[in-house]
C-alpha cells in the first residue's frame, strides 16, 4: 500500500512545483510525511517559499527525535530562508 500511494504523493507534488502552484499551507505538512520520498519532493517544491515558513515549525521539525528526513528537510528550509548555517560534516 506505501508504495503505491509514493507513486501518486511524489509524482503529484513534483507537478504543483512545475505548474508554480506551490502552496505553503497545502505542502508543508507533507514535511511530516512518513515517507522520505514525498518529504524531499515537499521540500523541494517549498524551497523558493522558504521565507514564508514560520521559522518555529522548521525549528521543531529539526530536533534529533523526529525522523531524518524531517530533519534534513527542515535544516535545507532553514538554510534556503538564510535563518541556518550548514550542517557540520558527519551531521545525521
């Protein structure tokens, strides 16, 4: 069942992105996603609206309890939005 619905969440946003309809409200909560695929075709999508993500729930989405994914995907937000610098090498 989770890899058919990977192939309708990623496929889905990577087309919001290309049309431009990148909606913060509508993709940031894929960044909680349980599948890494969908939160990094999330993030990708919400780069360019990085600026408009509340910094508090980029913040929350990066404390070591939430999955790698998230983490990374909230730590690559927060450096786009010029609020991070990049991680130290060996960062996980």
């Amino acid at each position: 069942m989770q890899s058919s619905v990977l192939f309708v969440k990623v496929p889905g946003q990577s087309g919001l992105h290309a049309l431009g309809v990148a909606v913060r409200e509508r993709l940031t909560p894929l960044l909680d996603d349980p599948i890494p695929a969908v939160v990094r075709a999330a993030t990708r999508a919400l780069l360019p609206e990085a600026a408009g993500i509340p910094e508090h729930l980029l913040r929350e989405r990066s404390a070591p309890q939430r999955p790698r994914a998230v983490r990374v995907a909230a730590d690559r937000l927060l450096r786009a939005a010029g609020r991070q610098r990049r991680p130290e090498p060996g960062y996980r």
